[in-house]
C-alpha cells in the first residue's frame, strides 16, 4: 500500500512538475524562483497527500499563491527603491506605469485574479476552475469578463501615459 502511494507520488511529479515550474517561470520570469515555487508547492502537497483530492488543482492553487506573495515581495522593493530614489534626487519624477501584463494581472483583486491565472496561464478550462476555486461556472466567466475589462482599462491608461 505504502510502496504505491510513493509510486503515485513520483508518477505525478514526474508528470506535473515541468509543466508547474514553466507556468511559475511565465508568471515571475526567473528559472530559479519558478522552480522553488513548483518544489514548495509540491513539497505542501506531500504534508498533506492522503487528505487531498484534486493534486493537480491544489499544486496550480497554491503555486498561485506563491506567486502572489512573490509579486507582492517585489512590489515592495520595488517601493522601497522607489523612495529611495526619489528621497535622492531633488525633482523626482513618477515613473510612467509599467504596462507589462504581469503587472497588470497583479494589480487584479483575489477574487478575479485567481481565475485569470488558471484559466489563461495554466490552460485550465472554466469547468476546472470552477471545481478548484468552489465557485459556479457562470461566476467564474463573469469574474474572466470582469478581469479582462479592468485590464484593458489598465492597459489604456499605462500606454496613454506613455505616449
């Protein structure tokens, strides 16, 4: 029993592991930190293997997570660096907003950027999402819609601010 539950294990890292690390190394562009987030993700899934029903699904969700914490760590420096800078020179000037589209995923509240990130970065259909995040399909494709409207809206204004 024991020895096929290992076998299992290995199985699916073997099958999900470089698909989760290429999807974390999209999101936070750095081999490195993509692969730490699949191995911390897969790593959580072992303390808790007998109690999880969807592996793949609560990888995905929680290599999400990490990537949020992630792009929240780098925002941080990133104000830091920020004010650093700005404290340094005496006319600073804002910096123009970056309209690279991770940013803008990341500037997404929870509840829509969760979605977004499985449906489009994971290439998880809308019926996946909506089993892994406890929401109704019909929600989940509003909360899509929702998302890509704000991000156009963002993409608007960071390219009328570059122009």
């Amino acid at each position: 029993m024991k020895r096929s539950r290992e076998k299992e294990a290995a199985e699916l890292f073997a099958a999900l592991y470089p698909r989760l690390a290429g999807w974390c190394r999209r999101l936070v562009d750095d081999d490195g930190t993509a692969h730490e987030m699949a191995s911390e993700a897969f790593t959580r899934l072992w303390a808790r293997w007998t109690a999880v029903a969807e592996p793949q699904g609560f990888l995905y969700v929680t290599a999400a997570n990490l990537v949020r914490d992630h792009w929240r760590k780098v925002e941080r420096e990133r104000r830091a660096v920020r004010r650093v800078t700005a404290e340094a020179a005496v006319s600073a000037s804002v910096e123009p907003a970056d309209p690279s589209v991770r940013m803008l995923v990341q500037s997404l509240p929870d509840r829509l950027r969760v979605p977004i990130l499985l449906h489009y970065y994971a290439d998880m259909p809308i019926s996946e999402v909506s089993a892994l995040t406890g929401r109704k399909e019909g929600t989940v494709k509003a909360d899509l819609h929702a998302a890509r409207e704000l991000l156009r809206a963002h993409l608007r204004r960071s390219l009328d601010h570059t122009r």
